[in-house]
C-alpha cells in the first residue's frame, strides 16, 4: 500500500469492506464512530490512488490536486480529533475518558495549525522512489508530528479493550520506525500503516457483539 495507485486501491477496497462490517456491528451509538474508522481509513487510500493518478496522468492534474488536498484534510485536520474521540466514546472507565479527552484537545490544537496551512499556501506532493512525499513547508513540523502521534496513537494505547490498546500501539511503534527509516514518507506510509492496523477494530467490534450474543444466549448445558 502506498507504493502505487493499485496498491492503494487494493489496500483501500480490502480495509473498506473490512470496515463496513465493523461498522455494521456497532449496535450502539457509542460504536459508531469507532466502526466508521476502518472506512474512513479505508476511502483514505482509495483517496490517494487518485493522487498517484494525477501525478502520473491518469486523471486530471486539476482532479489530483483536489485529491491531494482532501488526503492531507483527512490525515491531518480529521485524525487527530476524530481518533481519541471515537475511542472515548466507547471507554468505560472515566479516568481514561478523562485522559483521552485531554488528547483529543491535543490533537484539535495540532489540527487547527494543519488546517490553517494548508489553506493558507499551495501544497505540493511528489513522487519519491516508491512512496509520495507530501510538502506542506511548516516550521516546526517534528513537533506537531510528535503531538499528532501522542494524540492519535496515545488515545487508543489507553483503552482497557486489547483489541484498541494494540491498534496504538502497533501505530505508534511505526511512527517511531518510519521516522527513523523513512521519514519524508511519514504522512502516507503510516496513514497506510494505520488503514491496515484499524483491522483489530473490526475484530473487536466484531468479537464483542459475539460475547454480548453469548451473554444473552447463553450455550445448554
């Protein structure tokens, strides 16, 4: 995924799917934002194929500069809030509610900075060996990065569900290994990362609708 416009389509088709099931088994309100993610994160990808697409001259340059901008909208503005949020809602205990509301704040001040570049400048992405690099040219972006992955992979890393707790941290050890790596490739390599990791909230939606049907139904003896 990342590595080309097919691959991005094949990654996102595959995370969609996957997540539309999660999503249909959010049978509480509270679920609902957590099932939504794989599909956001899913249509990410689909979002960045058309990227490749018009940086290769499968699409409109025009088309692929909008597509552009709606990926870095989503990585960088929706992300960081929607993500503490959406595991909030579905934590019991309040002190974690307390803790991830706090990132959630974290994350909509770094969010609000992203936001207010990128619609005060041109933004430009290019093609760096088998990866896009997206140029947003802001100062200080180590530091907003470094409060982005506190805010988005701390949130889930808090859960008292396994499922979610290994969600951040699987995202959090790849920010830490792309930035070492690979760093220029950060926003689409670890947006893909994270698209393929939101897999274990289909599976703990999926797994605790199964236990609640279990609890009411319980097997005869």
């Amino acid at each position: 995924m990342c590595f080309s416009a097919e691959a991005d389509v094949v990654a996102g088709v595959v995370v969609t799917v996957i997540g539309a099931d999660a999503l249909r088994q959010a049978h509480r309100p509270a679920e609902r934002a957590l099932g939504a993610l794989p599909v956001l994160l899913g249509a990410h990808l689909l979002v960045e194929a058309a990227v490749w697409q018009g940086l290769t001259g499968g699409v409109a340059p025009a088309t692929g500069e909008r597509a552009t901008w709606m990926y870095l909208l989503l990585a960088l503005v929706v992300l960081p809030v929607y993500v503490p949020l959406a595991v909030r809602a579905v934590e019991p205990d309040v002190g974690r509610r307390r803790a991830m509301a706090a990132l959630a704040g974290a994350g909509a001040v770094v969010a609000a900075v992203y936001l207010a570049r990128l619609t005060a400048a041109p933004v430009a992405v290019v093609i760096s060996g088998h990866h896009l690099t997206y140029q947003i040219g802001l100062a200080h972006g180590g530091l907003l990065a470094g409060v982005y992955a506190i805010a988005a992979c701390g949130a889930p890393m808090l859960s008292s569900e396994r499922r979610i707790a290994t969600f951040g941290v699987a995202n959090l050890v790849a920010v830490v290994v792309l930035t070492w790596v690979e760093r220029d490739a950060l926003t689409s390599l670890w947006c893909a990362w994270a698209a393929v990791t939101s897999i274990a909230i289909a599976a703990h939606l999926r797994q605790g609708h199964r236990e609640a049907e279990v609890r009411v139904h319980p097997a005869s003896p």
